[in-house]
C-alpha cells in the first residue's frame, strides 16, 4: 500500500457483503446496492476517477473484487481496518446499524481521514495464494491439536477410531499443503528470495519465514515502529498521575505473534547472539513473556530491515 498523492473530492463508502454491496456516494448523499459480481464492479469502478476515493471495510475476502475493480480503474481505494471504523462511528454516538448507515459512515470515514489512509495495490496472485495455504493449513494444525487432546481424553471411548481417523487426514492435508507451498515458493523468484532472506534470522525457518511473508506482505515496506506494531508488538504507554504501570502490547495481528512465538523461544534458547540478550532481560527482572515479546520484536524488526535492505540490492 501507498499514501495517496491528491486530495480527493469525491467520497464513496462501500458495506460489502456476500452477495451484495451497499454504496453511499457523496457527491449525491445518496445510497444504492449493486451485486458483488466482478462485472458490476468493474462497470460501477468505469465510472469513477482519480477524484473519488472508495473505502470499504476487510469482510472475510469478499472485498477482494471491489478492490481488484477499482485498481483496474485507477481509481483510489482503502481497505479499512473494521475495529478503527467502528470506534470512529460510536465516537459520534451512532449506536443503531444497518448496511446503509454503515456505508454512509465509511464515507465520512473517509472523508475525515483521507491525508492518512493508504491506497490499496493488489498484490500478485502467488502471494495470494501462498497466504490461502499458510492460512488453511494454520486452521488444520489448530484442528489437529483439538482432536489430538479430544483423543487423549478418558471420556473418548467408542469414538477413538473416529477421532484417530480425523487426526491421520489433518496429517495428510497438512503434509500435501507444506509441498505445495515449498513448489510455490521454489517456482517463484520473488518469493524464493524472500524466504531464505528471512532464514538468516535466528529462530526463523522455511515454515515461519514463509507464514511471515504470507500474512505480513507489508515487510519490507514499513519503518521499524510500524512493523512491530502491525504484529501486535508495540508497547502501549500505560501511565496516569504518579502511575507508570506495565505497557502491554495489543493489537496487531495475532496469527503473527503466534508465529513468532515460537520462533522467538527457539532463538532465546539456541541462538548465541539472542540468548544472552534474553537472559539479560531476565537477569534485569523482566518477565518471561516480557523478555520472550521483546525478542520477537527484535526478530519483525530485523526481518523488515533485511526484506527492504534485499529490494534496494536487488
């Protein structure tokens, strides 16, 4: 994503849904629905310009062809982030919420933000899909892991071979989906280059660093405070009066700080220029899940730095 270049004149707020997309236009405050279909985006985006700016919220991917329509267009757009739009509209005290007031207010949203909203540039479809496999094959280990300890559990009985049968298909698909994401990444220069940039970083394998790029596309791109606080890793200032109390992160995206969980605790034990660092940090009286924070940090940190110096040498 970029920061837009011109101020725009035109405010449009989009609500999508499954199957359809409610519209508020500013330029006749007025509301209409068209079909989700990518031959009535595209129709709706042929006839916009440069001056409008469209802003709708992330709903689960069905978005992608309104966004997709007007980057074919060239027409401005944001994918905004659901929890921000939400608390703008309650900070006005609109509490009712219907599919047209909810485009109307991404419209204002908008229009009050525009200098500090970045534009939407789609990404290449390898990305998109190796994001779709790093995605997919997360739920089947989170799957595994429940019908694993279901299994473990005295009260199985009569369902174990059932429950056995489930965990053996997780083990294949899950298999299946760490080879094609190996060919896709092999097949793919861009995305080659990237993942063994990212395995010279401590505690950061094929699995991870392929995770990383997938769900964190924006690395390489950000400065070093907006990495960590895109992967939820940013201390927040928690201080009033005479009180400065813990500063917690919050935040982010939480399928990134579970990747770097673990590759943060196999850094902290094994890497010889991490682990001194963690043990300082422990030694200073921090927390383990302080010290263990900090490292990932240092890691989405260090791994931004080395995907942007990698783009500028290459």
């Amino acid at each position: 994503m970029t920061a837009l270049t011109t101020a725009p004149s035109r405010f449009i707020g989009c609500d999508v849904g499954k199957n359809s997309i409610v519209i508020f236009d500013s330029l006749d405050d007025r509301t209409r629905t068209i079909p989700n279909r990518p031959a009535d985006l595209a129709a709706f985006a042929a006839a916009l310009d440069h001056t409008c700016f469209v802003v709708c919220e992330a709903t689960g991917g069905h978005e992608i062809h309104l966004l997709d329509a007007m980057a074919q267009a060239a027409c401005p757009a944001h994918r905004a982030d659901a929890r921000k739009v939400k608390a703008f509209i309650r900070s006005f005290g609109v509490l009712g919420k219907t599919d047209a007031i909810d485009a109307r207010w991404l419209a204002r949203y908008a229009q009050d933000r525009h200098a500090e909203l970045t534009r939407w540039n789609p990404r290449d479809q390898q990305r998109v899909q190796l994001q779709a496999l790093v995605m997919t094959r997360r739920d089947l280990v989170a799957n595994r892991v429940a019908w694993t300890n279901r299994s473990a559990s005295p009260t199985a009985g009569a369902a174990q071979p059932y429950i056995q049968t489930l965990i053996d298909c997780f083990d294949a698909q899950i298999k299946a989906i760490d080879s094609t994401i190996a060919t896709l990444i092999q097949e793919h220069k861009a995305l080659n280059r990237a993942v063994k940039t990212l395995q010279t970083i401590a505690g950061v394998g094929p699995k991870i660093a392929a995770a990383l790029i997938a769900l964190m596309p924006e690395l390489g791109t950000l400065n070093r405070k907006t990495a960590a606080a895109l992967a939820g890793l940013a201390p927040h200032p928690n201080q009033s009066g005479n009180k400065d109390a813990y500063r917690p992160v919050r935040g982010g995206r939480a399928e990134i700080k579970s990747v770097l969980f673990m590759a943060a605790l196999s850094a902290a034990r094994h890497d010889p220029n991490i682990s001194p660092f963690y043990k300082r940090l422990r030694e200073n009286g921090k927390k383990p899940i302080v010290a263990i924070t900090a490292i990932m940090r240092k890691i989405i940190t260090i791994a931004n730095a080395r995907l942007r110096d990698a783009q500028i040498t290459n």
